[in-house]
C-alpha cells in the first residue's frame, strides 16, 4: 500500500495543478437525462446519481492493487 500511495500522490500533484481554481457544472447532464424518453435511459445509462459508490470505490481500489501495484487477485466475494 505504500507503493501505491506514493503512486497516488504523484500522479495528484501532476493532476493537482490543472485543477486549481476550475470548477465543473454538471446541470446540462441532469437536464440532458430529465429530456430522455425512457426508452433512451435504458440504452445509455450514464445517470451518475445511480451508481453504488460504496463499491464503485472499493471496485477502483481493487484494481488499482492488482492492476498497478501487480497484487495477486482477489476474490472480491471473500473480501466484501
């Protein structure tokens, strides 16, 4: 885990300086999805306000293990 903090840090500070003052409206997305017949929603679910993000974190750190740090993998029903 250390090696991949250290991972994780780095790549923040590279990111950190293009995000510094800038500021993200997501309105147009929600307007986009309330327009959609239902018919649309089902064949492009993208509503973020859908998503588990209890296991969408614990899905990325998992993969950031295995696939980054080259962890063994895990069955991720044992671990959960």
């Amino acid at each position: 885990w250390t090696r991949f903090y250290g991972k994780v840090g780095a790549t923040y500070t590279i990111v950190r300086k293009f995000l510094i003052d800038t500021h993200f409206k997501s309105d147009n997305l929600v307007t986009l999805i309330d327009m959609m017949t239902e018919e649309d929603r089902e064949t492009f679910n993208f509503d973020v306000r859908q998503i588990n993000w209890s296991e969408y974190i614990f899905d990325l750190q998992m993969g950031a293990k295995v696939f980054l740090l080259k962890d063994e993998v895990v069955d991720h029903a044992k671990v959960r």
